[in-house]
C-alpha cells in the first residue's frame, strides 16, 4: 500500500466534518514533545520516506536534549546572569543545533508528500515552541522584584526577545501546518491540532498592546 493510503487510514478522522477522533487528535494543550502530536502508528511510519524517517529522528534527539534547570524564584541577579551565561547559553547552543538539522530534513520531506508536509509543518512549530517556553522561563531576580515596574517591565522585555523569533518560528509552522491540513478530511485532526497550538502560543509584548488598541469610529455628520 503506498504511504498516503497508510496515512490516509492511521492519521483521518473518523467520520467527516471537522471534530478531530479522540484517538488520533493529539493533545494540543500539553507542553511540546513528539507524544503530544496526533497518532502516527508506527505502522504509518515505516512507509515514511527515507528524509521522513531521517527528519522524525533527528526531531526526536531535539526534543531528549533535557532542558536546563533554571535557578529558583528567589535568586539574585548575580545568579541569574550566571546561570544566563553558562548552563542556559550552552543548552541553547546544542538546541538550536539539533533544531536546525531537523529542520532542514524536515523541508525536504516536506517536498516529498502532502501528509509529510503536513507532519512536518506541526514538528517544527513544536521543535519552536519547546525552545521559548523556556527561554520565556527565565525567573525574575529578586533584587529586582521589589523595582519600580518600568525595570520589572524591561527585565520581561529582555527575556521576551530572546524568546520572540522562536514564537514567531512556531506560529508560522503551525498556521502552515493547519492550512495545509485543512482542505483535507483524513487531515483535520492535523488542522486541529495545529490551529489550537499556534492560538496558544505566547502573545508578544506588540501583539498584547495591538489587542488592547481600541479604535473609535466617528459618524459623519
């Protein structure tokens, strides 16, 4: 049987419509990691193309990288920048090194397949979004927690652009991932899927404010 007919009937939907099966429609709301993607029996896997199988490995050595372990909530400064400058700087390095070599297979399998684009699309928002949860986790010191706001502010507005490119990374992979998913009903778990987590993302201090611009009309007279 030739891979989109494997996946046709190990990723679909149950019936048509845009529900998503409980079996297969992921869990969009849990912390990024390849188990929270909707079900891709191995079964499914094994008709994977050859950059396929490659680009799930090498996304699957991105996610075991452990994360950092951040400093405590009551830390000073002086040990935040350290633990900055060292553990988190290193971490980051080797994340985005496996991040980008994953990447890069995953673009090509992408070329091979719809579904594979599909895939592709929601493991590199995934791959994007793990990276600025935690450079979003960057605690604040307690030397500055009793700061006029304007210095809180500008703390969160350091650690915020680290994190921003990755957010932003993460949402266009996931919006491309729904869209393509979209037109497809053996694919709306997938569309699903990568809509909720693309709305769940981490607004951006620009996205916060532009919400909260109000813009008043006024009739002619």
């Amino acid at each position: 049987m030739r891979m989109s007919s494997i996946l046709l009937l190990a990723l679909g939907c149950a019936s048509g419509g845009g529900t998503p099966d409980p079996a297969t429609a992921g869990a969009p709301d849990d912390p990024p990691s390849m188990e929270c993607l909707p079900g891709v029996p191995e079964s499914a896997r094994e008709d994977f193309s050859q950059s396929m199988t490659f680009a799930w490995r090498l996304s699957q050595d991105a996610f075991e990288l452990a994360d950092p372990v951040p400093p405590s909530s009551g830390s000073d400064t002086q040990t935040v920048q350290a633990w900055a400058e060292g553990p988190l700087h290193e971490w980051l390095h080797q994340k985005n090194r496996l991040v980008e070599a994953a990447r890069s297979e995953l673009n090509s399998a992408a070329e091979e397949s719809h579904d594979q684009r599909t895939i592709a699309g929601a493991l590199v928002g995934l791959l994007y979004e793990d990276v600025a949860l935690v450079l979003l986790a960057v605690p604040l010191p307690r030397d500055l927690a009793n700061e006029e706001p304007i210095v809180v502010e500008a703390f969160r507005d350091v650690v915020e652009s680290q994190a921003h490119p990755y957010i932003e990374h993460a949402k266009r992979a996931f919006r491309a991932c729904a869209a393509n998913a979209q037109p497809h009903a053996h694919l709306h778990s997938w569309a699903h899927f990568c809509s909720v987590r693309a709305a769940n993302l981490p607004l951006t201090r620009d996205e916060r404010e532009a919400e909260g611009t109000t813009v008043e009309v006024i009739a002619p007279e």
